[in-house]
C-alpha cells in the first residue's frame, strides 16, 4: 500500500489574539510510517496535531486523514486516528477501565469489539484497572492516555511529546509499544519529540517546523546524510592565491586565516580533502576537524530568525 496516512495542504492556524501558529503547512505521511514532528518550542507542532485530532479549528487549508477529508467526513477521519495529547488531560473521577469504556462509548465502539483488558495489559495498568485517575502517578497518567488513543483501533496514532519528563522505564516501555503497533499492526504513528536521539533511533521519516512553517521533510536517511557534513580547519603556513575547487568539497577562508574545508563524509573522504589542499600548494602548519550533529542541523534549520 502506498497511501498516505494524512494529507495536509496550505495549512493555517492563527489564535483568537492574533497568533498565527500556523502559517500554511504542506507535508504528507506515508501509511505505515513513524513519522517524526519536530521543532522547537512554540513551533507549532502541538496546534498541527491538535488540528488532526480534532480539538483546535484550522483557518485555513485542508486536512484528509486515512483518504477521509476532515471537513466533508469528519466521523470517518476522526475515527481513523487516536491522539495521545501533550496535556494530562484525565477525568480525576473515573478508573483506567471506567476512561477506556468512556472513551470507547464516545467512538461507538460497540461492546463485543472493546478490547479494554487488553489495552489496560499493553500499557501495563492490569492492576491498576480500578484506582482513581487521582491516584495515579505522572507515568501511568500518561499510559492511560496512549490507552484512551488506542480504543477506537485507529489506523493513525499521534503522540505528542510521549516522553517528555518521563523516567528512561517508562520511556522504553512506550518505545517498545509503538514499535509493536507499528510492526505487529502496520498502525501508522506520528510523534513530536525534542530528543533528537530518540527521532533518530525511531523514526522513518522526519519532518522540523519552526515558527510555523515548514524547514525540512524527508527520510531519516537523508537527514542524517546531512548530518555526516563535517569541517576539516586547515591552517595554512601562508595564504592561498586562490581557493581550491572540487565538487562535492565547499572551502571558505575564515578570518583568522584559516581553510575551512567541509564535505560530506558519506561520499568524501578525509584523505580527498587533504590531497585537495596539498594539490592547490597549500602548506599545511595545523589541521584540525568540526563535526556538525543533528543538534546543529537541528539548529541551522530552526534558528535563523
Ligand atoms: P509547540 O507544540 O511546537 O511547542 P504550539 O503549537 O503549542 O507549539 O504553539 C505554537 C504557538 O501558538 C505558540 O506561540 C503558542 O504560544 C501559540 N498558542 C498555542 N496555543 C494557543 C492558544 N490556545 N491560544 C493562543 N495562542 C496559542
Ligand atoms: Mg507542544
């Protein structure tokens, strides 16, 4: 299947008071995907996602979820994708089993296709079942609202910000269910992140917003293909009369006299860039390497502005 799981097209959000959160977003999700959001704070991945599952209002754009359009089939599209919000959000008076059954009633799930044990089991709240939501920890809040996501069996999952503040136990223990879902049930999941380690261990695809709009979309491999851009700083014993050239090599004199030689080291050695610098006569006093991570293209793509 080559289908995209969400279609978004022009897509804008401006707040009542003006805020423009959004400012016309393009992007596609494939099907079967674990699709990174990402961007810094206020960026406005949490309006984007608010948008899909149905709690903000766009302004303008246009919105299909599992090929549903959110405007001309709002029960088919909602009912394709389950949200896992930012905020804790839980009714203090009702038991894990109580929200999923709620929760269940308000997707018309009918009661012989309700599968809350088993979901209560998946997220490790069995025993839980019965306790007031005011009684649970931070952590098992947060596995009761990935619960409440799944009960409506949506082909779209979204989680924004899983496991932000969460222990590394209970991080693992999302991890490994969004990988099941993914792989044991082909779901679809699309998650907002700041750790960018954890983008880069899970997702397939990722895309970075910044003040609303769009910076970058593409495969992890491709990201990280820019990632692999390092800098070799040569000193050299006197100034060039001209700067090398070759393709694939980007050179640029510093002020301080120095060469900075960046290339992409998945196709670039560092030995080319060397023989580079010696072809052109360049004697060199001192090298030295800089090496760009994802935090720094991260950065370089959000913030400019
Ligand atoms: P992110 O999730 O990337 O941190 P948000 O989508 O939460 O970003 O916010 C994007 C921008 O919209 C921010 O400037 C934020 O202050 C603003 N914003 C978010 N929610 C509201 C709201 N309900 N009313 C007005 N402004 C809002
Ligand atoms: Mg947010």
């Amino acid at each position: 299947m080559t289908q995209d799981a969400i279609r978004i097209n022009g897509l804008k959000k401006t707040y009542e008071g003006g805020k423009q959160a959004l400012k016309g977003i393009d992007l596609s999700v494939p099907a079967g995907s674990i699709f990174g959001l990402l961007g810094p704070n206020g960026a406005g991945k949490s309006t984007l996602i608010n948008i899909l599952a149905g709690l903000v209002t766009k302004t303008h754009g246009k919105v299909q979820i599992w090929g549903w359009d959110q405007d001309e089939n709002p029960r088919q599209s909602r009912a394709a994708i389950g949200v896992m919000p930012q905020e804790l959000n839980l009714d203090p008076f009702f038991t894990p089993r109580g929200a999923l059954e709620v929760q269940a009633g308000l997707y018309g799930v009918p009661k012989s296709q309700r599968r809350t044990a088993d979901i209560l089991e998946m997220v490790g709240l069995s025993d839980k079942a019965e306790a007031y939501a005011r009684t649970l920890s931070g952590g098992m809040r947060r596995r009761l609202l990935l619960a409440k996501a799944l009960v409506h069996h949506p082909q779209v999952l979204v989680l924004d910000e899983p496991t932000a503040g969460v222990d590394i136990e209970l991080r693992q223990m999302l991890w490994r269910n969004v990988r099941r879902l993914n792989e044991e049930r082909g779901m679809t999941i699309i998650l907002t992140t700041h750790y960018l380690e954890e983008a880069e261990e899970m997702c397939d695809e990722i895309a970075i917003i910044n003040h609303g709009e769009l910076v970058a979309h593409d495969t992890k491999t491709n990201l990280l293909g820019q990632i692999t851009a390092k800098t070799m700083v040569i000193t050299p014993d006197s100034a060039p009369a001209s700067l090398p050239d070759q393709p694939g090599i980007t050179v640029e004199q510093r002020r301080d006299g120095t060469l900075a030689f960046t290339y992409n080291a998945s196709d670039t050695s560092a030995e080319q860039v060397l023989d580079l610098a010696k072809t052109t006569g360049l004697t060199i006093r001192d090298v030295r390497t800089e090496q760009a991570d994802l935090q720094e293209v991260f950065l370089s793509l959000t913030s400019s502005r």
